[in-house]
C-alpha cells in the first residue's frame, strides 16, 4: 500500500501512533516508499549532495561528485563509505564503574571487567551518533556496508519494470 507524504513524514520523525505504524510494518511493502522517504530526507538536509542511503536518524551516505561518502545532517563528512565513520567521530569510552553506574542501575550488573560502553560523537555537532556495549579491547563495530550498486540496480530494475 502507498502512504502519502504526510504519513511518511511522520513515519521519519517518530510521531506515527504505534497501530499505525505496525500496519505499515506489517502491510505489503509499497514500492515507491523507498524514493518517498529519500525525497523527505533530502528535504530535511540543508547540504546539496544527494542521499543515497540512510545510515542512523543523523547519519547518511551521499553521491559527493565521484565519491560516495559518510555526511552528518549537519553537513560533517566522515569520508568514504567503506570506511568505518566510527573511526573519524569523538569517542567516549564508559570503562570505570564510576561512568557506567551514571547510566545503570545498580541491580543491572553491569560491570566494567566484562562491559564497556563507547559513545560515538559527531566532531562537527556534538550530537550522540551512536553507542556500543561491547567486551573490553573488542574492536569498534562496523555496523553496516550496504553493496550501493546492487542495491540501486535492483532498486531502479523493479522501478523500470
Ligand atoms: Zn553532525
């Protein structure tokens, strides 16, 4: 089913009641709804490149003249896509009891000897991009590399057709 542009827009911004959201999660899936959203996405961007993918609510794989790169709404670049943008951001790294404790409750169990917890800041705006709890010394999780040209080619084959 296609939803109008309105219902999308809420979709993006979190404002869809849930009965409405699950309808659309567990409806049949409206083609054109991919387009749909890049179009309201790239209208809620103030930078010119266009999106390719959304990656996190802040964060987006754009077509910058040859290359396609990580960039923050706030216009920051993380540089190519391939690469992990984690590695370009501000970290903080919640390692002592001390900084975990602020977050969890006590009964949780969390434990700095087993868990930390790694906060991933855009340098361009500060925003809290995202967080991983992982073993101490684990590496940094690449979280997602989509394949962009299968990806569109599929994506414009089932457009064409
Ligand atoms: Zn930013």
């Amino acid at each position: 089913m296609a939803y109008d542009e309105k219902t999308l827009q809420a979709l993006i911004s979190g404002e869809l009641p849930w009965a409405e959201m699950k309808d659309i999660m567990s409806g049949t899936k409206d083609p054109e709804r991919f387009g749909g959203i890049l179009k309201i996405l790239q209208s809620m961007v103030s930078f010119p490149e266009k999106i390719l993918l959304p990656l996190t609510p802040h964060l987006f794989i754009v077509q910058k003249g040859p290359e396609r790169i990580v960039k923050c709404d706030c216009g920051y670049e993380f540089g190519d896509y391939r690469t992990n943008w984690k590695y370009f951001s501000r970290v903080r790294v919640r390692d002592s009891e001390e900084s975990l404790k602020a977050l969890y409750h006590p009964d949780q169990g969390v434990d700095p000897e087993w868990m930390e917890l790694r906060e991933f800041y855009c340098p361009g705006c500060f925003c809290l991009l995202e967080t991983e709890a992982v073993p101490p010394g684990y590496p940094v999780l690449f979280d997602f590399q989509p394949d962009l040209d299968t990806f569109y080619r599929v994506w414009l084959k089932e457009h064409l057709d």
